[in-house]
C-alpha cells in the first residue's frame, strides 16, 4: 500500500479550505509559554512517537496540535504544520493517529527543544536571521 503525502503547496491550500477540502482540518491550542519564537517549516518539524521516546531531552511544551485528514499520514502532516507555524520542531503524538468516521486524527503535543534553525526563529520578529 502506497502513502499518500501532500506536497506543501497542497497542504496549505487543503488547510485554507479548511473541512471543505476533502475532509482536511486542524488547529493548534497554545497554552500560553509563547516560547517556539518564528514559524518552522512542517518538513523540519520532527514526530516523536510519545513523551516516554522524547527520554531526557529538554523541551518546552507550546500547545496542542490537531491534524484532521483522509490518511493518518496526512493528519500527522497538518499537525506538524500547525505546530510549526508555533515556533515548534517536536510534534508529540498523544495517540497513534486513529480513524474517526472518514478522517484520520493525528493528536499530538507541540514543543521546542531550542534547535530550530536561527532563520526559523527570527521570523515574523522584523530581524534578520544571523
């Protein structure tokens, strides 16, 4: 069985349409740490099985980010998005993404470990990255 994937040009028009593309929907809930700094691309965003896989590493929780999709693969990809437009590079999964009516659920944590690349982390401040 073959993945499907969004490319991003795709991704960001299913997300503009919201729940009339097919299906496709998400959100981010902050819980008000606002500290992920500048979006991150979603292919620099990294998908980390659960907070027990995560072991030592230092991060900051910034929210909650959903990804609603026909394939499982393509909520997980509309939940990275989300999160990194939140100055996010870790997405969480609270659960493996499961299977509600016809969309696929991706429920997952949004944070940051700090290592986003310094260009992500300037954008949107008007400073430019070093």
């Amino acid at each position: 069985m073959r993945k499907a994937s969004l490319s991003p040009l795709l991704l960001s028009l299913a997300l503009a349409l919201g729940g009339c593309a097919g299906g496709y929907s998400g959100k981010f809930k902050g819980n008000g740490t606002n500290a992920g700094g500048g979006q991150v691309p979603a292919s620099q965003v990294k998908t980390v099985a659960s907070q027990a896989a995560l072991g030592d590493t230092a991060h900051t929780v910034l929210g909650t980010a959903i990804g609603k999709a026909p394939t499982a693969q393509e909520a997980v990809d509309l939940a990275k998005q989300h999160c990194g437009m939140h100055g996010g590079n870790l997405l969480i999964l609270n659960t493996e993404p499961y299977l509600s009516g016809k969309r696929y659920i991706a429920d997952a944590a949004c944070a940051t470990d700090g290592t986003a690349p310094k260009a992500a982390n300037k954008a949107g401040k008007g400073k430019p990255a070093r």
